[in-house]
C-alpha cells in the first residue's frame, strides 16, 4: 500500500515542498515551512477513494435576480470603494495592518446596515463580546441590533450563520484565527486560513449573503499567510494609513464587480472613522507656502480629483554614493526624472542627496505626479518657492518631453475649486477648459519647466539688486 503522502508547504508564500529545508526556495525565508496534511480539507491526497460527481441543473443567463444584489451601508466614502455597496453572494477581503483600524470599520458598517433593517452577524475570534461592545458604545452603535459572537471554529460559524433566516451580511475578523476541524494544522497556518475561507466563501455562494473577511497584513506588506485568499474572494479592499497621522484610505486591490481605482478616505476620531468628503483640503491642510521645494499635484483616484503636496529635499552630498530616499512614490520612478533632469535640462544631481516625501503619508502610483516632482526637486536645488497658487501634472518621458495625462478638466477644476488659478500642464491636453480666471501654462519639454523657474530666480536676484 502506498503510504500517504506527507508535504511541506511555505506559511509565507504557499510553495509546496516535498520535503523539511530551513529556507523556503520560493519566497527565500526563513523557517516558514511547516508539515502539512493533504488530506486535510484541500486538494485530494492519492490515498482518497474515488467518488463519482452528480450532474448539477444548468441554467442560463437570464432569469430573476432576488432582492437587490447591492447592499448599501450609507457611508459614502465605503461604498464608493465597493463599487455601490457591498454584493450579495460575493466574498470580500478587507486587509490591513494590525491596529488601522479594520474592525472599527467593519462595526460601523455592520451598525448602519442594522440600522436600515439588514441582519448583520459579527463573528470576531480576535476579541470578547465585552471588548466588541466597549468599541460599539464607543462608535455609537450600541443600540443596533447586530448580532455577535465570539467564534473562531469555521464548522461552529457556520452552524450559527445558517440558522434561522439567511443573514445579509457576515463579518468574519479575522481570517487568520478561523480553524477547522478538517485541516489538522495549527490556526493562523495556509491551510487553516485556505480552508475557512474557502468554507465562508461557499457560504457566501450557496446562501446569497455577502462576506467580509479580515485579513491582517505582513511586514512584507502580504495578507498573511495566504495569497492564496486574495486570488479565492471576489474583492480585495486594503486599509492603509500612516500611524502619525489621523486619516485613513481604504483602496480597492481587486474587485469583480466594481473599480479597482477608487479610495476611499476616513478620519480616525475618538468617536471612530469619520468620512472625508473632500480628501484635497486635508492633505494640503499643513501646507507652507513660502517653502522651496514643494508643489502641489493635481492627482486623480478613480474618478475622484485629489491635489497632494510633493516636498523634495536636494542638499550637497557628503557620500560618494549620494542618498535617493523616497516616501510614498516609486524610487524608480524618481531616478528616471533625475536621469532626465540631468541629460535633458543641465540640472546636475549626481552630487546631492536627494528626498521625496509626499505631504501626509499619502502614496501615488499615477506617472502624472513626474512633472510636480521634476518641479519640487528643481525649487529645492534653485532655493526658490514655487507659485503658491499653482498645480502641476504630466508626464515625463525619457527624451525630455512632457505627456499629456487624462481627465485634464477634472483636476483643473478640482484645483481651481480649491483656490489654484494657475496649473502647469503638458501641451496638447485634451479637453482643455477655458478658465474663467486661472491661467494654464502649457509645456512640452521637461527644459522649458527647468527654464521657468531658473528665470525666475534670476529675476527676483535682479529685483534685489535694485
Ligand atoms: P481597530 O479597528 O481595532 O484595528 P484593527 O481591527 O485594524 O486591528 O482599531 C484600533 C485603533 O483605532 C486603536 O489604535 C484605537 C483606534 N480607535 C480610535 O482612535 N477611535 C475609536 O473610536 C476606535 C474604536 C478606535
Ligand atoms: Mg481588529
């Protein structure tokens, strides 16, 4: 008879290894490979008889769709970033570093969808029912009815979640404490947290209720343990924030049924998270005019346009290797612009230290931001503030040239709104609007930014002068 097959799986990444090494040849860390049981639960061990599959009914496309297949909670800010509410028979994940607040979230959400008539059911395995209600009292929530337990058996929880009437919405925190009878790992491992989540999800599918798991997030920046999890949910919400600061953004990783570009912004209080309708006026809030070195980008996420301040810090260099340190932007993305700082505009760097920091500890992934940090790096080495007044946009190719960025009106009038009358933006922009009194200053060359500002220092140098 042939023995059963015993393997090794990686708890940081999931590679299966078919026998014990200290460093895992998949993701290169150390002692992350633990025994594993293929019979349990997952994937079908040799050893398993053989069953027959039953034919299940076909049907097609069209027919009724019961209730409403959205689910809205009423925070705008939430379900701008689920695409419209949460969906019935989906599943979703909602990761995030211990402490950000996750389950602040989750409760507020699960109050307001209680308060208009949903059943809500919060299964937490994270802490007490008393600890759940001191956070709801505190959050005001106190006197929905959501229903609570304290759980972490999947077998358990789904015992509870299919009795009585089908809930509208269950909220599992976390999925790493989730364990199942079925797998014969520890809690917290691949193939516990693979099993439970496969286990809500069938839930999730068979019954029509929407789920929301909670995940907790590495230092490497992965929902722990399982990637696997992110590829198995219909949505991927990351909740993210900067400890030091007070606001939060929720971005959408991965969504089947909605945008995977918006974000939505809350303030953290002592009453909970706050929505923050108009993300613009609280990042440039801190914002100091007359410094060198800082321009204001007019961004856009998803639909919505938010102006965030880029601040660059160019010093002489006291290394052979000059530092490039960069805070919410790709560092390869900044030595591009240095590189075409330095063959197109004459703008030597090669013997300063560089930094980048944006305002806030947002993070940008638009290439639109290149052109305002072209600009923030050339006010900090010229010693010159910037316009006050002015936003920034474009993107910067290799040669030199300025692109033109999409949805020009809207961050136009996103920056005109909050006061910018004047916007430097790459030649040939579509949907250019008039504006009634800014002025738009087109380029299409990095140099003729470069230019600019070099002009201008000199004349103020020639205005002291006299
Ligand atoms: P929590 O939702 O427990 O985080 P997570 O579930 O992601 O681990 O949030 C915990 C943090 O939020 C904690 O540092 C305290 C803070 N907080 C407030 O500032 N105000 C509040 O009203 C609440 C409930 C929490
Ligand atoms: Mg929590």
């Amino acid at each position: 008879m042939a023995r059963p097959k015993v393997q090794f799986v990686c708890q940081n990444c999931g590679t299966v290894h078919t026998r014990w090494a200290g460093k895992c040849d998949g993701c290169g860390e150390w002692n992350t490979i633990v025994e594993d049981d293929p019979a349990g639960g997952i994937g079908s061990g040799p050893g398993k008889p053989r069953t027959k599959g039953k034919p299940v009914a076909l049907t097609s496309l069209s027919g009724d769709i019961e209730d409403a297949p959205r689910i809205e909670t009423g925070i705008a800010e939430l379900d701008r970033v689920t695409g419209g509410g949460f969906v019935r028979g989906s599943a979703l994940l909602v990761g995030g570093d211990p402490g950000i607040g996750k389950s602040t979230l989750l409760m507020q959400a699960a109050a307001a969808l209680a308060r208009k008539g949903h059943s809500v059911i919060y299964v937490s395995g994270e802490e007490a029912v008393a600890q759940i209600r001191l956070r709801a009292q505190r959050l005001g929530a106190a006197d929905t009815d959501v229903m609570l337990a304290a759980e972490t058996n999947v077998e358990d929880i789904l015992a509870t979640v299919a009795q009585g009437n089908r809930p509208d919405l269950v909220i599992i925190d976390s999925i790493q404490t989730l364990w199942s009878d079925m797998a014969e790992s520890a809690p917290g491992t691949v193939t516990q947290v693979r099993t439970g989540a496969q286990a809500m999800i069938r839930f999730a599918k068979q019954t029509g209720a929407a789920v929301v798991l909670v995940g907790h997030v590495t230092k490497e920046g992965q929902i722990a343990g399982p990637r696997v999890v992110e590829h198995m949910v219909d949505a991927v919400l990351y909740f993210e924030g900067d400890r030091g600061h007070h606001y939060r953004i929720l971005r959408t990783v991965k969504n089947r049924f909605g945008p995977t570009d918006e974000i939505g912004v809350f303030e953290m209080s002592d009453k909970g998270l706050g929505e923050v309708a108009n993300p613009s006026e609280l990042f440039l809030g801190e914002r100091n005019e007359k410094a060198p070195g800082a321009s204001v980008f007019a961004g856009m996420e998803g639909t919505r346009p938010v102006l965030v301040e880029v601040q660059a810090l160019v010093a002489p260099s006291p290394l052979g290797t000059p530092r490039r340190a960069v805070v919410g932007w790709d560092s390869a993305r900044l030595s591009m612009v240095l590189a075409v700082l330095e063959a197109h505009c004459g703008v030597r760097l090669a013997q300063h230290d560089v930094y980048l920091n944006i305002a806030g500890g947002y993070r940008i992934s638009e290439p639109a931001a290149d052109l305002a940090v072209a600009s923030a790096l050339v006010s900090s080495l010229a010693g010159l503030a910037l316009p006050a007044d002015c936003v920034y946009f474009g993107e910067i190719s290799l040669s030199g040239a300025v692109r033109p960025v999409a949805h020009t009106a809207q961050r136009l009038k996103e920056a005109e709104k909050l006061g910018f009358g004047r916007a430097v933006l790459p030649k040939g922009s579509a949907d250019l609007p008039k504006s009634a009194n800014g002025s738009w200053n087109t380029v299409d060359a990095l140099a003729d930014l470069v230019v600019g500002i070099a002009g201008a220092k000199a004349q103020l140098a020639q205005d002291e002068d006299e």
